[in-house]
C-alpha cells in the first residue's frame, strides 16, 4: 500500500455487549421443540442461547452495550456524533432504533440512523461508519448491531428456532490521523457485496407492505450453507489483496457466528489457523447483526484481542448480503 501522511483511521476506542437475563440451553428446548441437543450440536455447535423477556428490546439491549462500549472508550453523550444500528428487528416500523438509543443515552446532537443487512449488518454498519469518520464529516462513533430474533422465529419450526438467539454488542469508532500504512491502528479497508436473486433461500415472509405482520424467517439451510461457504470467502480474498496482506498476517479470524462448520469451512479455504477464530456461536446462537460485536466483546475481555492485532470480521446475510473488514485493534 502506498504511503500517505495524515490520513485519517476509523479507530477502535472501546467495545460493549449485552444479552437478554434468560439463558435457554439445548436441553430445554428438547422440551418444547422436536429437537435434541445431539441433533443441535452435531449441525451447528451451538449449546445454548439467550432470550428476550417482554421488558427486553432490540433498543434497550443496544442501549446498554453502546453504553459499556462508551464506558470504556471514556467517552460521554457530548462525544457522539454519529450512531449506526444494524438490525432486521426493530422495536417499532419506525423510528430507528438508533435514534431510541440515542434518547436513551443522553445524546442529543448529531445523526442516528438504522441500516438493515440481516446477518451482515455489523460489517455493513463499520464500513458505513468508516466512511463517514475518514471524510472527516463526523468525529466519533457509536456502531451497534442489535436483535431479537427471537420475535421472528416460527417455533414450530424445528429447524430454524433452534439456530438463532438476541443479543446486541457495540464499537466506539474515533477519527485519528494515522501515516496511511497497515501499522497504523483503525479500519485499513472494507469489502461489500449484494445479490437479491437468492432472497428465497433466507427472507422473512412478512411486512408492513405486504402482510401488514412482522412475519416469520424462513430458510433454505442448504442453499445458506452452499453459499456461504462457497461465496463468502471473495471478500476477505479482497480485503486482503486490497490492504497488501495475508492471511498468515492475521492475528484473528472473528466471523458471524451462525454455524460452526461454516466458520471453519471459511478458515480452512483461506488457510487461517483454527488458533486465529473467535468463535462464540456454541454460547449465543446466531444473534445476526449483533453476532460479530458479542464475538469481538467475549475476545476482548479474555484478553485474546490486543492493541495492535490485525482482526478480520466477516458475514453472510438474507438478500444476499456479505462483506469483510480489515481493523488494526
């Protein structure tokens, strides 16, 4: 990469996390569902996931991993001027959740605004932000991704309602100058990518436009998996290529946790050690957009990510939607 002075770095300050207060194991949805924890683990290493109560919202568990992430990038509500929620479950049609998530934390200037992406919607969200920051429009950032899932899954459905679960994590990015090389701390590139033609494979089969409901996700697991492993990995290639990396330069791997045997697919097509993924999926289920943040939080605070490592994140989302992100923690 050549060389530039003064150029400006989305740069990580801090990172928050928060699931719901009920944690269901695969033991107790083989009371309800027609299901087995065997069954479950064997297809996708999850063993548990969290809930949402009534009283816990897409909103207010984005509210309270913003405000762990901007405990620890000692920042206060005067400090952000750009708020970007990822999700596919708002509270309400509108307003955004992130604008809920302003009120709730006492920020009263700047801009707040959701993007949707499903599963992809954290990557989609730090590039967004990324752009924002390094135009030198906004200072400091608050990116979230944010679900409850739960509201959406059909349960009678064995095959989808065991896979996902709520959740909500959060990054603080700070605009820095930085020399303009892969030393420097911050976002070092992004790589997005869509195709509506597969929106049956992974959709919702509601909306107020159509069904006037929110619906219920249905899946074509297959077709998902096929995908995802065979698609996915063209955006970390060019991430990489892009940046003037490798692989091998990699400190961590931290995927979208949906499925332990797409995660390791992925990492064994572009020769990442099994050393290198963060892996939280066995603990949270696919919580979507919040997936990659709850990852990001679980390694930062056992002490895996340090200032300095090169992390890639990357996800497979409904439409369908992927992307990677390079960072220098």
């Amino acid at each position: 990469m050549t060389q530039q002075t003064n150029k400006l770095r989305s740069v990580v300050k801090g990172v928050g996390a928060a699931l719901p207060r009920r944690c269901v194991t695969n033991r107790e949805l083989e009371k309800t569902v027609d299901t087995s924890d065997e069954w479950i683990v064997q297809r996708t290493g999850i063993t548990q996931r969290y809930i949402a109560d009534k009283d816990e919202t897409t909103s207010s568990l984005g509210a309270a991993a913003a405000r762990l992430a901007m405990a620890r990038a000692g920042c206060g509500p005067e400090d952000i001027d750009l708020i970007i929620c990822a999700t596919s479950t708002p509270d309400l049609t509108f307003p955004s959740v992130a604008t809920m998530i302003q009120a709730e934390l006492g920020i009263h200037g700047g801009v707040a605004f959701d993007l949707q992406a499903v599963c992809a919607g954290f990557v989609f969200a730090v590039a967004t932000a990324d752009k924002f920051l390094t135009s030198g429009s906004h200072r400091r950032a608050l990116v979230i991704g944010s679900e409850t899932f739960s509201r959406i899954m059909d349960w009678n459905d064995r095959t989808t309602c065991v896979l996902f679960g709520d959740g909500a994590g959060a990054l603080v990015l700070e605009a820095q100058s930085g020399r303009g090389s892969n030393a420097d701390r911050g976002v070092l590139t992004t790589k997005l990518r869509s195709d509506g033609r597969h929106r049956s494979k992974l959709f919702v089969d509601g909306g107020p436009s159509t069904t006037q409901t929110a619906g219920f996700l249905r899946m074509e697991g297959k077709e998902v998996f096929r995908f995802a492993v065979g698609h996915v990995t063209d955006v970390m290639t060019d991430a990489f290529a892009e940046a003037g990396l490798t692989a091998e330069e990699l400190d961590w791997f931290v995927p979208h946790q949906a499925n332990q045997r797409i995660i390791d697919a992925s990492a064994q097509k572009l020769g990442i050690a099994p050393q290198k993924v963060v892996k939280t999926v066995q603990w949270h289920g696919n919580t979507s957009a919040a997936s990659i943040p709850l990852a990001l939080n679980a390694a930062f605070e056992d002490g895996r990510i340090k200032p300095g490592d090169l992390v890639m994140i990357e996800a497979i989302g409904g439409g369908f939607t992927w992307g990677a992100a390079l960072i220098r923690w």
